[in-house]
C-alpha cells in the first residue's frame, strides 16, 4: 500500500473559542463558536481547515472532532465526510482529551495510520506553502516511527499572544530538537525568543498514531484504558455511546500543549515553516491584525464553499462602530474637566 494510503487528517472543531466571544455573539444573542464563523463572508474557518486536510489525506480518511452540543452548526458543514468519521464529543474536557478519543477511533481501522492534526481556527495566505510542509512532515515520518513532528511558524513578528516553540539543534534528519514550549510571553521576552530562533507553535502537528499515541500514556495511562473500555462496550452494544458518555461525565480537563507534550520534549521534533500568512485567530486582536493583512477574496474563491454563520470582519466592523460614540463621549468629558480645571 502507498504511505497516502496511510494518511489520515484529523480536524480540531469541538472547542468553545471563548477568548473570542466579543466578535461571535450573533444578533439573535446566540454565541457562534468561531470555527463556525468566516473571517469575511467566505467558507468558515471549519471549511477551511477541511479543504487544509483534503490537501493531503483522501475524504475517506479525513476526519473531524466535534462537540455534540454543536450539532446545529456542524451537521450540515461536514455532510461531505464519511458519517463515520465525524466524530462526537458529549462535551469538551479540553484538546488533549479532543485529540486521545479520535485517535483511538483512527487507530482502530488502521494501526499504520500517519495522522496530521489540524485546528480549525487558523487563517492562512499562502496555503499551498503550509500544504508543502505538511507534505515535507509526512515524508520524515519514514524514518520517525517514534518521534512526532511540530511545524512552528518562522514569526512575522513578536506576538505575546501566541506560544512558542525553543527549539534547539538540528538532529541531523531535516528538523530541529525541541527545548521547551513558552505560552503567551511578554513583548519582551517574545522578541528575544525570536531572536534565539524561536516558532509559533501552530499546534499543527504530523505524527504516526502509534508515536502520538504514547505520549498519552506515558502522562495519562488511566486514561488512555478507561477511554478504550467505554468505546469497547459501546461498540459491544451497538448503544449510541452511553458508556462514553458516562465516562465524560468523570473525565479531567486534559490541555494537550500543558498536560501532554510539556516535558516529553524528547520524542519531539520542530519542523521550521517560512512565513505564510498564518493566525489562529484567537482573540479580537488576531482578527483585527488578519483583516489589515489579508485582502478580501474575490467572488470566485468565495464560491467554493457555504458561507460562515457569522462573518468576523462584519462583527469587527460592528464592534468597531459601537466603540466610537462612546470614545468620542469620553473625549468630550475629558475637553471639559480640562476647561474647568
């Protein structure tokens, strides 16, 4: 069989995108989860990440997590997938335990699988530069079996925003050993990371299953066996995932960056990727920076795919309007105390 045979990419949309909220509250009052939205009136960032991952893996073996509490938004945005390889949370216990239980589920039909995980909260400009490093990654994992591969972002800029990836020499194999991961730095202390060679850390990873699999046991053995024994008895009885639930309903929140690959740097490798146009798209202040870079797409490349639910530069535009008679009141207020004083 060929490795593509082997490759399988995996979404990331079950998560909350609190940090967001400000820009995905919907007119109605309803908070649209930001991997449902569009960055202007396009695909939304979940469309996105899916035509990301169609780039290097088949339909059949592209997969999504999703949160069950989602459905309204996700149903019809992942109606081209395999029905099978949607796969449901009954609630978010955080991206750790988002990326243990598909990857138990990919495992299961394929214990050679080559995985590419992918979050659906990112914008890129130049994808088919981010498509080649991916591609790049994979070809490593035949001479990795063991080891699991980070692409980081060669930085535009410091961003305090972001995690960093410290990475330390080349191994000799085409990637860099990693050191150590830095959350969220300051200004500072971002621009000497920077300097030293530092990377955003995309959470863009590419990994054999088998490779992924044991970080996960050697931090959350429990686990990683109480996990297979649900999806054991409810496959055993046919059941529309009542053991999972429950299993859920007593499960940790499990941050995959802290919990997981924090300390566990040795079965870890960096791949550099250079500049393309990357955000995540985390917080107001990620879009605000993505809409000044980005350029609206025109009509044709909008047309490939359903619009977002909500569009972030429409949102933005909003907030920004709001913002501007209350901060022309208070520069009225602060005129007169100066006349007065």
């Amino acid at each position: 069989m060929s490795e593509r045979s082997h490759t399988w990419a995996l979404v990331l949309a079950a998560g909350e995108g609190t940090r967001l909220r400000a820009l995905t509250l919907a007119p109605s009052g309803t908070t649209v989860p930001k991997q449902f939205c569009s960055l202007y009136d396009g695909p939304s960032l979940l469309q996105e990440a899916l035509f990301r991952a169609l780039a290097v893996a088949p339909e059949s073996q592209t997969c999504a997590v999703v949160a069950q509490q989602h459905r309204r938004w996700w149903e019809g945005a992942l109606r081209s997938l395999p029905a099978q390889n949607v796969i449901v949370q009954p609630q978010n216990r955080g991206t750790g335990i988002g990326i243990l239980l598909p990857l138990l589920e990919i495992l299961a039909r394929d214990v050679e699988a080559r995985l590419v995980l992918l979050p659906s909260d990112h914008h890129v400009r130049d994808e088919n530069l981010l498509t080649c490093a991916i591609g790049d990654a994979l070809e490593q994992l035949g001479w990795r079996e063991r080891e699991s591969l980070l692409l980081g972002l060669r930085p535009e800029e410091p961003d305090p925003e972001l995690g960093y990836i410290v990475p330390g020499t080349s191994d000799g194999r085409g990637a860099l050993t990693v050191m150590r991961f830095v959350e969220k730095p300051s200004p500072m202390m971002a621009r000497e990371l920077i300097a030293a060679g530092g990377l955003w850390n995309a959470f863009i990873v590419v990994s054999t299953g088998l490779a992924l699999l044991d970080l996960f046991l050697a931090r959350v053995p429990e686990i990683v066996q109480a996990m297979r024994r649900a999806r054991d008895r409810d496959e055993a009885a046919h059941s529309s995932g009542a053991a999972l639930a429950g299993l859920y309903e007593q499960l940790p929140v499990v941050d995959f960056s802290r919990d997981i690959l924090a300390g566990q740097e040795g079965a870890l490798r960096a791949l550099p990727v250079p500049p393309c146009g990357w955000t995540d798209l985390g917080t107001p202040k990620r879009v605000a920076e993505a809409l000044s870079r980005c350029p609206r797409p025109n009509g044709a490349s909008r047309a490939r795919a359903g619009v977002g639910y909500l569009s972030l530069a429409e949102q933005h535009r909003r907030a920004l309007l709001a913002r501007e008679p209350a901060e022309r009141l208070r520069s009225v207020a602060g005129q007169g105390q100066l006349l007065h004083s």
